[in-house]
C-alpha cells in the first residue's frame, strides 16, 4: 500500500507557476519540482516570480541570516 498518493487533479482554485513552460497553471499539471504554488489566485501565481525574487531578497538582507562578520558574503571562505 503506498503511503502518499500522487495527486493529478488539483483543487478548483489553486494556481501555480510552472518553472519549465513559464506559464500560470489550475491545479497541479506539471511535476512538483517544476512549479511554485499553490497559489489562491490566477493574478498571484502570474507574479510568482516577482514575489520570489522579493522574498529572496528579504532573506539574504535578513540579519537573522547574518549574525556573522563574514556570512553571507559569498565568498567561499569559512
């Protein structure tokens, strides 16, 4: 018996942004590692990558993150 099922139907409502076609999709189509979401609208998940790159941004300028002279530098030295 499997432990999780796959789900291929999503439920009416919830939108995602497929990484690979570039495209807004209804429920889930494309594999789980390609898309981001689920989103409650179409408009959201239109602007996921907007809302990612200002995510991304929040957390590297975090200083939470950062509570070290030399973390977050990114340059490869430790």
């Amino acid at each position: 018996m499997a432990l999780f099922k796959r789900r291929t139907v999503g439920k009416p409502g919830e939108w995602f942004y497929c990484l690979e076609h570039r495209k807004v999709e209804e429920g889930p189509q494309c594999r789980a590692a390609d898309r981001l979401g689920p989103y409650g609208t179409r408009e959201e998940a239109e602007h996921a990558m907007e809302t990612a790159h200002e995510r991304n941004v929040e957390w590297e300028t975090d200083p939470k993150w950062h509570d070290g002279p030399d973390r977050g530098k990114g340059d490869g030295e430790d």
